[in-house]
C-alpha cells in the first residue's frame, strides 16, 4: 500500500492496536494538577504520523482534518 493512499482513520486505527500491544499507560492521568487533556495520546500520535507521511505543515494538517 502506498503510504499516501492511507487515510487518517486507517492511521489512527493502528496506532491505536499498537499502544494496545505495548501495554500504554498514561502516567499522568491521575495528576490532578493542570489542565485536564482534550485528547487521547493515541489521537495526537495520529495527527503527528499523519502529518509526516504526508509531508504537510501543521496548519495544512489541522486544515485537513477539520
């Protein structure tokens, strides 16, 4: 498969089976200081590979996925 026919949910799909298979935890979820997280870590690791098969700029990539 060419890596530009992968769409964005095909990508976050596996990112989400792969931090499933390392066992992810995140060690900051029971800190109660700061602001609480709008998304998951598997979303924005899917926006960064997104971003980067792609070769888009990050205001390209927001624009994208909106």
């Amino acid at each position: 498969m060419r890596r530009t026919t992968m769409s964005f949910k095909e990508i976050y799909e596996i990112t989400e089976i792969f931090l499933k298979e390392i066992n992810y935890e995140d060690k900051r979820r029971n800190d109660k200081r700061g602001r609480p997280r709008k998304y998951q870590d598997s979303f924005i690791l899917a926006i960064f590979l997104h971003q980067t098969l792609k070769q888009y700029s990050y205001r390209e990539v927001i624009q994208e996925l909106k």
